[in-house]
C-alpha cells in the first residue's frame, strides 16, 4: 500500500490513529490524533512519539511503549487525553503498528448524565415513600394484574399483610371488608383496584373493615384511580383510604384531595 493511500485511508478513519515505525516515530497520523496528541503543533509525521508524549501524555506512551515491546496487542485500554476520556488499541500492522484512540468523553458524560438521573429518580422515590409512610392516609397500589406491590405504614396497622397473600377473590373476607352496612362482603368485581385497573377513578365510597388487627369496625372512605405508562397503557392502580372515625386522636386527619394530589405527585413523577 502507497503512503499516500495510507493518508486518505487515515484522514477518513471514524476514530484517532496513528501508524508508528518500529523506532516509535510517527509515519502518518490523522488529524483526529494530531489534536489530541499535541494540536499545538502543525504535523506530527516524523517525530518521536517519545518527545511528544511527555506530562499528561506519558501513560498514553508507556502503554503504547510496552506493546511495542512486548509484540502483545491492546485492547480497550482505558485512559486520559487531556481532557478526553478514552480507549486505545495498539496492533502490529504489515511492517508499522497501528494506534486506535477511541474519544469516548460523550458517551461518558451521557452515561453518569443517565446515572444521575436515575439517581435523582430514586432519591424523589424514597422521598415519596417516606412521606407516604408518615401521612394518615392508608394507600395500596398494584401492578397492571391486581397484584399488590406496596402497603403503606398506616395501612398496615388495618391490614398488615392480609391483602398482599390473598388471592383477589378472597382478599375481602382475609381482610374483613365490608359495604357500608358492614354484613355485606366487598365483591371483588366492586373493588376498587380491580374497577381502577380497568380505568375508572373511585373516590369517596364508604366502607367498613374489620378483622383482628383494627379489633373493631372502621368507618372509612376508599377511592382508587389508575396510573398510566409512557405508551399511555394502564400500568398500575393505586388505592387509598382516610378513616371517618381516626384511632389516633393526636393524627392529624388529611382531607381525601390532599392525599389525591399527594399520590398524583408521586406517581406523575414516575412515568416522567
């Protein structure tokens, strides 16, 4: 292959290269190498690659050094160019070794960009989950099948687990949920996940429960209301209830649309 080939081939190469002779001097380079080796300088043909390469540039030639002199290819060896993050491959080619520098910076800031984001996203999830827990509002949600996926702190103290290892057609007698007369078992089809999962909003219907965690029977107002997916498909359902008579005299009772914007907030947050 004639030099001049080997100079378009390098000037239209996707990634930095260079082609080194066996004494380390630089036959040929691009000018994606050329700015990021020394871009201070006009060409780097014929120079040696050791009286460039010196301060912030040393690893690149020590790594580019050994292969050399161990005849062993690089691959993907990870390290800094200035200011670039990068990836480097040393071969030997017909008579010359080939230098590969991948400028990965980019994809670098995208990817701790991605990280951060869900980082942040899971922070404004236990932020959520903690607020959800302290409030006096019981709230349960469900994946797109009915399964229960969360119970909130103040749920529990009614319900504990009952509803979580009941199937749905017997989740109302495990749990002790009523109609209003409260004779009347909750039917599953009257549910208000289940009437939710299939796109209705509840809200506001009287209800008792009763079983050996609340000792008594409970007044309570049960609403529920789907969410939704990025593509606009029902993903999820989310219950809560506010008690009509409250246990706790010293809770601090919250009015059923202050929970609705609560539980909206949350779960807007997590299809954004």
């Amino acid at each position: 292959m004639s030099f001049e080939i080997l100079k378009d081939l390098l000037a239209t190469a996707e990634h930095a290269t260079l082609v080194l002779t066996s004494d380390q001097k630089i036959a040929a380079c691009n000018e994606r190498a050329r700015h990021l080796i020394a871009p201070e300088l006009e060409t780097l043909e014929g120079r040696a690659l050791p009286d460039i390469c010196t301060g912030r540039l040393l690893r690149f030639y020590n790594l580019v050094s050994s292969a050399m002199q161990s005849g062993d290819a690089v691959t993907n060896s990870e390290l800094a160019m200035g200011d670039a993050a990068c990836t480097m491959d040393v071969r030997r080619g017909d008579g010359f070794w080939i230098v590969r520098i991948r400028d990965v910076t980019e994809q670098l800031a995208n990817l701790y960009k991605l990280r951060q984001a869900e980082a942040e996203k899971e922070e404004m999830w236990q932020l959520m989950m903690t607020a959800l827990n302290g409030i006096s509002v019981g709230i349960v949600v469900a994946d797109a099948q009915g399964g229960i996926i969360y119970v909130n702190r103040f749920a529990r103290k009614f319900i504990g687990d009952l509803m979580e290892r009941s199937r749905l057609e017997d989740r109302a007698s495990n749990m002790g949920l009523y109609e209003a007369d409260g004779v009347t078992l909750r039917a599953p089809h009257r549910q208000g996940i289940q009437r939710a999962l299939k796109g209705e909003t509840v809200m506001g219907e009287r209800l008792v429960l009763r079983n050996e965690l609340t000792e008594r029977a409970l007044n309570l107002h049960s609403n529920a209301a789907p969410f939704y997916d990025r593509e606009g498909n029902i993903a999820g359902a989310v219950g809560w209830i506010y008690l009509l008579d409250q246990l706790d005299e010293n809770a601090e009772p919250v009015r059923p649309e202050e929970s609705a914007e609560i539980i909206d907030l949350m779960f807007r947050k997590n299809r954004e």
